[in-house]
C-alpha cells in the first residue's frame, strides 16, 4: 500500500510540473486560438484552429503583411485576427478599390474581390498599427475603429492545426 502511495505521489507531483509547464507555455510562448468569422477568407475559415506565437513580440514589432492576433480595441475581452497592412509612419489610403502604402499600389493577391469605399489616406502613429482583414468587405478592422496599439498585439499566427484537411502555415505576405 505505501508502494502505491508514494507512486501516486510521484504521478502528483509530475502531473503539477506539467500543468505549471503549459500554464508559462500559453501565457508566454504559444496559445491556440479558434477562428470565428469570414474577415480572413479565404486563407483562415470559421471553426479552423490555430496556432500562435506569442513570443515572437517581446523581440520586435510586428511587420506589414504579418497575421496577428490582438485584444480588439472597443472590447478587450474578445480577440480579432487581421494582417497588418501599415505600421508607424506610413501613409494609408484605399481608392479605385485597392490599397496604397506611401502612395504605391500594394500588390495584396489574397484579396480576391474588389474593396468598396474609400479610406484615408490617414498616417499611421508612432507605437500603432493598422490591421485588415483578408475579405476587405467582411471585415470590422481598423478602417472602423481606428489604428491598433502595439501592446494590444497577443502575437503572430503561424499556422493551422485543426481540421486535419486544413493543416498548414499561416501566410505573412512580405513587403
């Protein structure tokens, strides 16, 4: 009996090692993160399961074309997914249905249908980004509620996991 107490004490004590382990894992390093909404289509759908790296923002700031997950301005409770589509100091407008940054037409292939309205051209402040999402027209992002704050930013999306068919990078489109 006194066998079977001290290997149920030795299963106790690795099991809370674990559970502190994935509690700094989450809270510091990766998180998963379910996706609700079309604002991303076609690249992320409602119901996929993602990851995301919430490390990577304690070295540096986050890069235009970069997928990111942030606590939503107006209601820090619920978490948006966008791409960063400006950081600080440039020059955003969107006219004719496409995007310019710093006056040059950006090159977005991931938008798949023409961009209603116009927007801006409106500079980016010091310490924000602006974020949209992939389906412009579906999308409730910056264009609404303004540019996004940097500590606002939980992290990077990196990739899908779930469903199984669906599995794969996330795609950060470079400059």
């Amino acid at each position: 009996m006194i066998e079977y107490m001290e290997t149920f004490k030795d299963w106790l004590k690795d099991f809370f090692k674990a559970l502190i382990f994935f509690f700094i894992l989450q809270t510091y390093v990766v998180q998963g993160f379910v996706i609700e909404g079309a604002c991303m289509e076609p690249q992320l759908h409602t119901a996929e399961k993602i990851m995301v790296n919430k490390f990577v923002y304690h070295l540096w700031t986050p890069v235009v074309g970069e997928v990111i997950v942030f606590s939503f301005p107006l209601d820090p409770r619920k978490d948006f997914i966008k791409r960063v589509i400006g950081k600080s100091g440039d020059l955003l407008e969107i006219k004719n249905g496409f995007l310019y940054r710093n006056d040059r037409r950006v090159a977005e292939s991931f938008v798949k249908e023409y961009v209603f309205g116009s927007y801006g051209p409106l500079r980016v402040p010091a310490g924000k980004v602006c974020v949209m999402g992939d389906n412009r027209n579906n999308s409730h992002d910056s264009r609404a509620w303004g540019f996004l704050d940097i500590s606002q930013v939980k992290g990077r999306a990196e990739f899908k996991f779930w469903p199984p068919w669906s599995l794969g990078l996330i795609q950060s489109i470079s400059e």
